[in-house]
C-alpha cells in the first residue's frame, strides 16, 4: 500500500494523464455518463414509487370494493337481468370463509350510484351532500384524519343507533360561520337532527368520500330510510401478503354462490381492485429501477473499457520509459500497481462526478415537481445504492486495469531500450 501514497506515483500518474488530456476526457464522460443514468432514472422511478405510495398512504393497500349489478346469465330458474342487493350477512359469511381478508366494512349512502344527496340545515344555511351510513372498522380500511376535539363513529354509536354525525370540511364552510365551533351543534339532515361530534378532513391521497361527505352510523341509517338489511357495497382489505388479485376472485365466487348466480356469471357482481392498480404502478417502478441498473452497468462497462484502451495507448506511448524504469531496478509489482492505480483513479474521477451531477438532476426534478398536482415526490437513490455502484466501478477499474498492467510488466527493459 506504500506506493498508493508514494508522491512520484501520482507524478508519473498526472504525466501520463495530462499527456492525453482529450482521450482521457472523453473516456471519464464515458463512465460518468454511465452512473449518471443509473442515479437519474432509478432515482427519478423512485420519486414515481414515492409519490404513489403517498397517494395510497390513506387507504389500504391490498383493499377492494365490491357492489352488485345485474346477473347476465340464466340459472335455476332465475332469468338474466336479476339484480343482485348486497346483505349484512354476506359481511359475515365472506369473513369467516376467505381467511385472506383482513377487514370488511359495509356502507351504504345517499348522494352516490345515481341516488339523490340529502337537503341539510344549519340554522339560516342550507346544502345538499352525500350521507354515508357507516361501521367503525371502515376506518381500518380508508383512514380518515379528524380534527382535534372530535372523533368519528364508534362502536357505541352503533350499538345504540345514535344521532350523530361527523361533518367534512366544506359543510363546515358551508353551514357554520367562520369561528363558530362545530364540535357539539346540532345540524338538521333531512328530516332528523344530528349532532356533530368530528370533523373529518379531505386526505391528500386517494381519498373515497369527498370533503361534504357526511357519516352517521349505520344503524342510524337503517332506521332512517328503512333499508334493512342492504348493503350498498363492501370495502374489503386484504392482508398485506396474500394474493389481493385472487382474493378478489374468492369473494366474488362465494357472493355467487351465495346468492344463487350462475358460477360463470362475472358481471352480476362489479368490483375495483386498488391492491391490483397499486400493485402495477409499483411493478412499473421497480422495472424503471431494474432497467437503470442494467443500462448504467452497461454504460459503466463501456467505459471502463474505454479507460483500458487508453491505458494501453498509454503503456504503448511510454514504452521505452517503462523500460528505463524497470532497467533502473523497478519491480514487476510497483510497475503493475501504478498502472491498475491509474485505472482505478481515472474510474474513481469519473464515478464521483457521475454521481454529483445525477443528485444535481435529482435535485432540480424534485423542485420542478414539487408543487404539481402529479403523484411524484422525493427521487432519490439510497445510498447503499450509490455506493454500491462506486464499488463496482473500481472493481471494473481494478480489473480492466489489470490487462494494461499486464502488457506493461511483459516488457523486456532491453528491448524497451532498443525501441526508437
């Protein structure tokens, strides 16, 4: 290691350089250019990850919803065109027989799937916006971020069927003044009072309810507008580590077989699988990442080749001063080692500059997209990552710098000598 540090080393090293000042750059863009696209577009794929992952951050990411539609074929006597209406016990019975999901929340609402919203009154204002009726473990599924002092529906709200509700963000504007506390008043919701006990705000992500939405229990519901026992449609959460795809399949097999459905039938049971359009978007990411990889290593290998042609030009050119070197007592080991040192500075070079200007580029995506109403944030490459790339380059230094350094040690200092 002594001659890493040896000052006429690095003399003989910026000689050799310095007299190929042009071939040597453009060999160092050759490498530089290679981890540059390695770091700019795994980086720029990751931003898309992150940016999907915090449009997802709100919601479940195996979840799904089911809702019934119209069956398409005949079976048991039944004719094509029977709707099919979701039950309460349909929640329990996919539960206990598709050990897959995790969570399964019933809703049922006003104002969605071509139903009218609800007239609502506040004292002199008035509006009309959707009302969901729901169960605390919907918000296992899509959570919802409510404001300090409130809360949303519990379990004792169901139990008793109460008269509360939690409001969004645009009712409050809506129906209340300005620093008016909604947190205890009462609102009118057709025909019934409610009183407000949390106000929920709009997720940033991907969000199921709107910033009017309005949700009383389901009990409350039920009673209401004497629905019974319907369902409007189930939000299923699958775990995190099972098949989204195929448990999405067993639920509608079983509701099928539930409800009478000619097994083949596929459309008496409409479903949207967020895990599955997740699912794709990060496997679009990670083959951006995969993709950087293999051309940037491509790339770097161009150029470290690159860097081993030009040092053996160099061993070619400086012959006869090798010759002298070896004549005046140097070893086969220093004159291997300065070469393979050479290649391995000259990669390094490039390497970190590479590296610098794919952060710069990162950089500057980062702020041109961080105020855009696109799912894209943060890219940027782990380091571990980067530093495993720099590994590799020097070891393809070390290596391309072997070949040169080998043509270097073969030569005889007499025949050196004699070369004019």
């Amino acid at each position: 290691m002594k001659f890493i540090f040896d000052r006429n080393t690095w003399q003989e090293i910026f000689g050799s350089i310095s007299k190929n000042k042009t071939r040597t750059i453009i060999t160092i863009i050759g490498v530089l250019w290679g981890i540059f696209i390695y770091i700019a577009l795994s980086g720029a794929a990751k931003g898309m990850d992150n940016g999907f992952e915090k449009v997802f951050e709100s919601v479940s990411m195996n979840s799904m919803f089911v809702w019934g539609q119209n069956t398409s074929m005949p079976y048991e006597g039944f004719k094509t065109g029977r709707p099919m209406q979701l039950k309460l016990g349909d929640a329990t019975m996919l539960e206990n027989r598709i050990p897959e999901i995790n969570y399964i929340a019933p809703r049922i609402n006003l104002g969605n799937f071509g139903t009218e919203p609800v007239f609502t009154v506040r004292g002199q204002k008035s509006g009309t916006y959707p009302v969901n009726g729901d169960y605390p473990i919907y918000t296992k599924i899509a959570t919802k971020q409510i404001f300090d002092g409130g809360r949303f529906i519990n379990d004792e709200d169901i139990a008793q069927a109460r008269k509360v509700c939690v409001i969004g963000e645009r009712n409050v504007q809506e129906l209340f003044d300005k620093d008016e506390e909604p947190i205890g008043q009462y609102i009118r919701i057709g025909d019934v009072y409610f009183q407000v006990v949390g106000i929920h705000k709009l997720s940033q992500g991907v969000s199921f309810d709107s910033d009017a939405a309005i949700f009383i229990p389901f009990t409350t519901f039920r009673k209401l507008y004497n629905t019974g026992e319907n369902v409007d449609y189930f939000c299923i959460a699958a775990y995190d580590d099972v098949d989204v795809v195929q448990v999405e399949k067993d639920v509608k097999a079983l509701l099928r077989n539930i409800h009478r459905v000619n097994p083949e039938d596929e459309r008496a049971f409409g479903s949207f699988n967020l895990g599955e359009a997740f699912a794709r978007v990060s496997g679009f990411a990670k083959g951006m990442t995969f993709l950087s990889l293999v051309v940037g290593l491509a790339t770097i290998l161009a150029g470290v080749i690159g860097i081993g042609n030009i040092l053996l030009i160099s061993v070619k050119e400086r012959t006869k001063e090798l010759g002298v070197r070896r004549a005046l007592g140097a070893t086969p080991a220093e004159v291997r080692n300065q070469i393979i040192l050479e290649s391995v500075f000259l990669t390094m070079i490039a390497g970190i500059m590479g590296i610098i200007l794919g952060a710069g580029v990162l950089s500057i995506i980062n702020n041109l997209t961080k105020d855009l109403d696109f799912p894209y944030t943060n890219p940027t490459v782990q380091i571990p990552y980067v530093l495993g790339a720099l590994l590799i380059m020097v070891i393809l230094g070390t290596l391309i710098g072997l070949i040169p350094a080998q043509r270097a040690v073969s030569i005889k200092p007499i025949d050196a000598l004699r070369e004019e």
